[in-house]
C-alpha cells in the first residue's frame, strides 16, 4: 500500500537548521509531484513545498522562501526539506504528501 515515513524532525534553536526526510513506498514515486506541509497548534494546515518529478521545479511558501529547500532522489524514493534559519514561528508538525496520501508528520520545534 502507499506508505509515506518522514524523518527528522526535533529540537532546534532559532537560526538553526534541520533536514526532513521522507522515505515513500507502494507506488511509482518518479511519476509524482511531492510536498511538504505543515501544521502548527490551533492553525490550519499549509503547503510549505512542492517539487516536480524530476525537480527541475520547485514553489515555496512566502514564508520559507530563501530558507527552505526541496529536494528529492528519485533512486531512493525520498524527498528532503532543508530548512536554514529557523524560527520559533516554524514550529509546527510537518507532513510529507505525495499520491493523495500522506506521512504520520514530524514534529519541528524551534525554540531556545
């Protein structure tokens, strides 16, 4: 079945970095557009990123534009978020999407 596992979430002082990994299975990953969203307590869900197939293209969010990247190897069925220059407001659950399905999250909290 599809299957979407992200990684690397955690505990990070503002300015500081972290790289999400999302690991997918049960479906032909080269043939889909992949993002990044997140959700912080009380808020909606929102897009953060999206990368095209074969990452020749990429959007971010107002908000992360600059700080955050998108990325993805297709020989491991895994896409990335790098995020530099974290702040507090960045602290949220973030999820991996793919194929209409989507990862358990991972919870980033930036904070000193």
């Amino acid at each position: 079945q599809v299957q979407l596992v992200e990684s690397g979430g955690g505990l990070v002082q503002p300015g500081g970095s972290l790289r999400l990994s999302c690991v997918a299975s049960g479906f032909t990953f080269t043939s889909y557009y992949m993002s990044w969203y997140r959700q912080a307590p009380g808020k909606e869900r929102e897009m953060v990123a999206t990368i095209s197939v074969t990452g020749g293209v990429t959007s971010y969010a107002d908000s992360v534009k600059g700080r955050f990247t998108i990325s993805r190897n297709n020989a491991k069925n895994t896409v990335y978020l790098q995020m530099n220059s974290l702040k507090p407001e960045d602290t949220a659950v973030y999820f991996c999407n793919g194929r209409g399905a989507w990862g358990q999250g991972t919870l980033v909290t930036v904070s000193s």
